[in-house]
C-alpha cells in the first residue's frame, strides 16, 4: 500500500529523520512509537505530501506520491495531533466545511457526514458548537473530519494525547472496528499499552531513526530482556534509588511509587534485589514478574524511558 524509501529531513541544524523505510501493507494497523522528539510528526508530515523530504522516496499503491499527487492525496486522510476544528461552528458544520475542502458536496456530504457522527457516537450531539465539546469528542470529530472522503490509508498522529481513560477506549473501538472493515493505518504514540494493544507491527522510532521494527511478539523473541521484576515501594528515598540505579545502570527504570527491573532472568536476580532494597531502606509493598513489555524494550534499545 504505502512503500517510504530512505526518509531523510533537517530542520536547519536539527536532524528530525534520518533514513527511514516504511513498507505498510494493505489492511495493515502499523504502530510508530517513540518518545516526544523523535520523529514521528515528521514522518506522517511527509508521508500525507505536507511536508518535503530532503531526500527519500514515497510510493503509495507503486505510484510515486510526486508524480502522482492529486491522485495519491485521495488515498490519504490525517488525523493531525492538534485539533483542526472551527470551536463556533456544530459538528456537522465542521464536517461540513472539511467535506467541501476535499470536494464532496451536497447530499453525498450530508450522508456521509451523518455516518460517520453515527458511527463516532455523535449525532446527538451533531448541532452542538464543538466548544461545547469534551476533549475526548473533539477527538472524535477531528477522525470523523480524515475519513469523509473514504480514504484507503489514514494517518493518526497521537489521537489519544490529553483526554480521560474512558474516551480513550472509545477512540480505541473506532480504531479497532477501521481496522477490522480493512483500513490501512498508521499510528504514532509514545504510550507503548496502545502500541501493543493496537497494532500488528510496531516500528520504534528515536531520535529519527527507526531502531526496531516488528510484531509485537517479534519484538519481544529480538529481545535479551525475558520479563520484568515490577517492585512497589512506600518510602520514595532518594539514596536508595541511586544505590539500585548504579547497581542496575541501563536496566532499571523509576517511576513515583514503583520500580520496573527488566531482566533476563527474573527468578535468580529477585534475591540479590530484595536484598539491595533492604540494605537501601526501600521498604517494598508489593513485587511482581511480568511479561516484558515494549518499555523494556526500549529501555534495552535506548538506554532511556519511553516517558522522559
Ligand atoms: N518546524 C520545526 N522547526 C524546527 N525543528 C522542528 C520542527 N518540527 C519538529 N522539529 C524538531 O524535529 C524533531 C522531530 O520532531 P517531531 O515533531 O517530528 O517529533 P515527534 O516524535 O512527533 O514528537 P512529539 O510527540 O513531541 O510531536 C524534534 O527535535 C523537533 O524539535
């Protein structure tokens, strides 16, 4: 559906990307993750034609996305991280203006619009000016907003960022079902749980380059890491976490109130840590050994938390 070959682009003295390849196949749900910084606005700038590459190739159904603009830009839709919504005007309004912007008119727009309020749980609300709009359905408009021209591939750039759980599984089950009519999409996020609930294969994206790529159970059979040693804490004393920190330097990540160790094998290091967090005046609540997880992963790639 959509082949990216060797993306390169600089902001000035900023190296946003560097090399990067892409093949999404038709259907395909594939997940960008990374933290902020790392490239991936960049990436789905250039990709839907708004942004230029200083050097790379885009191919969409085998055409090249240059050669072939207007006919590939039908094929796209982006649903962009800031929300691109007039606050005055209903939704329908809204859908209404983006609906002409890309040349549907008239009784097919009113349809297509009304389907997809429908669709997003929102044609109660359809006369309803957006400001009046909770975060998390003014996301919803803004997907409603990428898919009025039926688009074969869609760009969603963190859709998710600043609403509460609840919108966030809504947004989650439209995604979902998109994905199961058999839309290709692109997600990018820097929360590995959508990542890994979400999508069918995962490019980990840093500092511009795509240092990992795969399924999420490929991703995890590349690793050392086998599981993670998850240790609750009450006392969050500074020294203590130093000590563990030196001891389990690129291994460990802190969070407020727990520990994440990742480990290659959780059941010989859990004594010798029980042990250090005695000796650090750590008093631990709880302990658990999980199943690794792509912030593991990353923490292996990087040297770094998905989350700083
Ligand atoms: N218009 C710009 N001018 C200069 N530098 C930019 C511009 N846009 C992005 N950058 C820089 O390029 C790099 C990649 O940014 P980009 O927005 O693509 O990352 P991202 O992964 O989408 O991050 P975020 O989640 O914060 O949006 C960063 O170092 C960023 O500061």
């Amino acid at each position: 559906m959509l082949v990216a070959k060797n993306l390169s682009k600089s902001y000035k003295e900023v190296k946003a990307l560097t090399d990067v390849t892409l093949n999404i196949q038709k259907g395909e749900l594939y997940g960008m993750l990374g933290p902020n910084g790392a490239g991936k606005t960049t990436t789905i700038s250039i990709l839907s034609s708004l942004l230029k590459p200083d050097d790379g190739k885009i191919f969409y159904e085998e055409k090249s996305l240059y050669q072939n603009l207007s006919e590939c830009k039908k094929l796209i839709g982006v649903v962009p991280q800031e929300i691109a919504l007039y606050e005055d005007l209903t939704a329908s309004e809204n859908l209404k203006f983006w609906g002409t912007m890309y040349g549907i008119k008239g009784q097919q727009l009113q349809n297509k619009s009304d389907e997809l309020l429908e669709f997003l749980g929102l044609a109660d609300r359809k006369n309803h000016k957006i400001k009046t709009y909770s975060g998390g359905m003014k996301r919803r408009i803004n997907i409603a907003a990428a898919l009025l021209h039926d688009p074969k591939i869609v760009f969603m750039d963190e859709p998710t960022v600043g609403i509460d759980p609840q919108s966030r599984n809504l947004i989650f089950e439209v995604i979902e079902e998109l994905h199961s009519r058999g839309l290709t999409m692109i997600y990018t996020t820097h929360y590995m749980e959508e990542a890994e609930r979400l999508c069918d294969r995962i490019g980990i994206i840093d500092e511009g380059r795509i240092i990992a790529e795969g399924s999420l159970d490929e991703l995890k059979a590349n690793s050392s890491i086998k599981e993670e040693i998850h240790l609750e804490y009450s006392n969050p004393n500074k020294n203590g976490l130093e000590q563990l920190t030196d001891r389990y330097n690129g291994q460990l990540l802190v969070n407020d109130d727990h520990l994440i160790l990742s480990s290659s094998q959780a059941n010989s290091e859990l004594p010798e840590l029980i042990q250090l967090c005695s000796q650090s005046e750590l008093l631990l609540d709880k302990i658990d050994i999980r199943s690794l997880s792509l912030e593991s992963i990353f923490l292996e790639l990087t040297g770094k938390s998905l989350r700083d």
